[in-house]
C-alpha cells in the first residue's frame, strides 16, 4: 500500500465524526437532516483525497494539513446550521476532542505491535484501529446523544454557556496530542508505555467527567427555567380565568334578576305609573351587559375568552374583527389554546389604548387548517415604540418584559410549531404556527 492511500485511509476517520457532527445538531440545520448529512459526507468525499495528495507530495506537516482539513469542514457545517456559532463551535469542538482520544489509543496500541514505527510512519494496524475505534465510538455515543444530547442542544440558547465548554474541548485535543510521541521507541524507555496509557485514562475520564457534569448543569438550568416559564403561565391563566369568571358572574346575576325586573315592570304598568315605568327603564338599562354572549366558536373555554376580549375592547372603543373556524375538536389543549389567544389580544388591546382612539383596530383569525396546522394571525394598531431583547419584543409597560409573548413562542415551539412577532410602522403583526399532530411532543415537556 503506497503512501497515499495510507494517509487517504487515515483522513477517512473524520466521516464517522462528521456523522456524530450532525446527529447532534439534527434539529438545528436548515434543511431536513436526511437532506444535510449526504452534502456533508460529499464534501468530506472531496476534500480529503485533496487533503491526502497534500500530505503525499508536499513537505508540509500532517498537522497542519488536518488543521486546514478541520477548517475547510467548519465552514460548511456553520453554514448548514440556524443556531448560534457558540453552539456549532461547542460541538465541533467536543467531537474534535473524543477523535484526538482516539487517535491517541490507536498511536499507543499501535507502537506496543510496532515499536519501531513513529506518528509518521503509517502502519495497517493504525488505519483499521483507528477507523474501527471512530465508527464504533460514533455509533454508541450516538445513540446515548440522540437521546439526551440533541434536547440539550435544542433547548439551550445561551452562547456564553456553549463558549464554556470551548476550553475543555481543546485542552484535551493539545493534551492528546502533546502526549503522542513521534517515535514509539520513547514509550519501552523505563516503562513510559505504562504512564502513556495511565496518563491517557485520567484525561479521557477528566474529560467524561467535565462534559457529564455540563450537561447536569444544563439540564438544572433548563429544568428551572421551565418552572419558572410554567409559573408565570400559570399565573397569567389564573388572571384570564379570573376575568372571564367575572364577567360570567355579572352577566348571570343580571340575567337571574331579570324575572325580579319583570314583575316590578307588569306592577308599574298596571298601576299606569308611566313617570316611574320610564324612570326604572332608565336605572335598569345602565345594568344591562354591554354585549351578550356571542358564539364565536365551539370550543367554550375559548369563546369564553373571546367574550370577555371583545367587550373589553368594545368598552375601549376599539374596531375589533375575528374570523374564527369551529375549533370544535382540535389537537391541542384548551389551556394552551386558551393561553396563546388570550396573551395576542391582551397585548393588543393594551398596545391599542396608546393610540387615538378613532385609529384603535384588532384583527384577529384562528384557522384550523384540515387538522394539520392551526394558524392564528392577528394584528393591531399600536404607537410604534418598541422594546426589543436578543431579537424578542419587550413589553413598554414600565419593568415589562415581554412575558405573554414569550409563553406564546414557548406554548407554539413545545408543540413543534413557531410564532414570529413583527411590526410595520404603528401595525403589530402576530403569526403563530401549531401543528395539531404533534401532541405527544407536547406532553414531553
């Protein structure tokens, strides 16, 4: 076998780890990851004959050829993905660090068969432990990463967390490779070969132990973010439920004391006691309800809601138009349907009271789209001021901070769905995609 067909066999490690690359980040690519993973294995197909001729017929180091090699693989990768750099890099980073592992176990194993070979000199026994140690390593931490790794990635937005966890990652990449000798030798002088291994398991179980403990970390964080993101859903429904309670109770005690009403009017009447009879009307009409019930839909929790909004914004001179399908048997609960339409039209109605009133409009639709998707779509008439943080919109409330429409794109994504928030000039626009078969990622969370 001549020499670059041995370097090629040695660069071909770097498929298994750009399989382990993208199993991690499945979820975070622009397109499907069945679409993604093929590109990315052409493009490693392509570079790395390019990369094993520059190590055949070029003086320059092997290091500094896999450097490059590592470069020219990043680039497509960041491209490929949606999320943050910190979180390609962290990745990126991480399975960088398990290769050089196991490019260490193979250089000790390989130097106890052939003592008198060196890094440089590229032996059969290198090539195959080497790709068999990769292949099998991928496919075992893949599977334990599907399950716990991708949520993680998923999940957790926060770059200076991801940018942590570079340290550790490239320490223990210089560390393997500062530890590998370039000639085996080194190893049989005064039981170095024993330190060599003893050295290599303290910094593979160093690092075990240092990614392990991340994720615990983050796992915590994230567990009490959703406490925290759950509490304040929580408390926000308690304050819908408390209006719409209201608002039923007022309506019933007026409709219970209407037959009251009746008999005191047939009385007045009879007695032709017409200045009274006008007097009571007068009193009687003030405690009428400004709206009646209407039936916007047949979900009742929502049509609730949509009474209790709609008179609100009545009472606050508003034009508010809805177009609302059925909803009868939707896929999604109640709560949460309820949740996300009452945080749009609380947001709306408040935003409205900062404009004239003769330029004050809702419009708001909820289509169910052949029990596929639900799409809710609404906009309102606003100031223009806006607050914004990391991309999101802040509440302009004093100390406000945005949380009804952080529930709506927490409620939207935990169901696989997306809300986008926008505005033109003094119109605020809401978007909100929920697929209604997708119900038991929901009920994961």
């Amino acid at each position: 076998m001549n020499s670059y067909w041995r370097n090629l066999l040695t660069y071909l490690v770097s498929i298994p780890s750009a399989f382990l690359c993208c199993s991690l980040m499945r979820n975070q690519f622009r397109q499907s990851f069945r679409r993604t993973l093929p590109t990315v294995i052409a493009i490693l197909l392509i570079t790395i004959p390019i990369a094993a001729w520059f190590d055949t017929n070029t003086s320059s180091d092997s290091g500094i050829i896999t450097g490059l090699l590592l470069c020219v693989c990043f680039i497509p990768f960041r491209l490929a993905v949606k999320c943050h750099i910190s979180k390609a890099l962290a990745v990126f980073a991480h399975i960088m660090a398990i290769t050089s592992l196991i490019t260490s176990v193979s250089n000790g194993i390989d130097a106890i068969f052939n003592p008198h070979a060196g890094q440089n000199d590229i032996t059969v026994l290198y090539i195959v432990l080497q790709l068999v140690l990769t292949t099998v390593t991928a496919f075992i931490l893949n599977i334990q990463y599907r399950k716990n790794g991708v949520r993680l990635i998923d999940r957790m937005d926060i770059p200076s967390v991801w940018y942590a966890t570079l340290p550790t990652s490239i320490a223990c990449i210089f560390l393997s490779i500062a530890i590998t000798p370039y000639d085996y030798s080194v190893l049989f002088a005064r039981h170095a070969i024993q330190t060599y291994f003893v050295t290599l398991f303290l910094l593979a179980l160093v690092f075990i132990t240092l990614t392990f403990s991340f994720y615990r970390v983050c796992a915590g964080i994230l567990f009490a973010a959703r406490a925290e993101e759950r509490a304040r859903i929580l408390e926000m429904q308690k304050s819908q439920f408390d209006s719409q309670q209201r608002y039923i109770e007022e309506s019933a005690a007026v409709r219970h004391d209407f037959r009251q009403t009746m008999y005191t009017l047939r009385g007045l009447l009879q007695e032709k006691d017409y200045d009274s009879l006008n007097k009571y009307f007068d009193d009687f009409y003030g405690t009428i309800p400004e709206n009646d019930v209407i039936r916007f839909c047949l979900n009742q929790p929502l049509n609730a809601l949509l009474n209790y909004h709609v008179g609100n914004a009545q009472r606050m001179g508003i034009d508010i138009k809805l177009v609302i399908d059925p909803l009868e048997d939707v896929s999604i609960s109640d709560v949460d349907l309820c949740t996300v339409v009452g945080n749009i039209l609380d947001n709306a109605v408040s935003a409205c009271s900062s404009v004239e009133q003769k330029d004050r409009f809702i419009q708001l639709s909820i289509v169910n789209e052949g029990d596929v998707n639900l799409f809710i779509v609404g906009s309102n008439s606003f100031d223009g001021t806006v607050r914004k943080s990391r991309g999101r919109y802040l509440s302009v409330k004093r100390d406000g901070s945005g949380i009804g429409l952080s529930s709506v794109a927490s409620i939207a994504e935990r169901y696989g769905g997306s809300a986008e928030f926008s505005n033109d000039g003094s119109v605020f626009y809401s978007n909100v995609m929920i697929p209604l078969n997708n119900t038991d990622a929901a009920a994961e969370d």
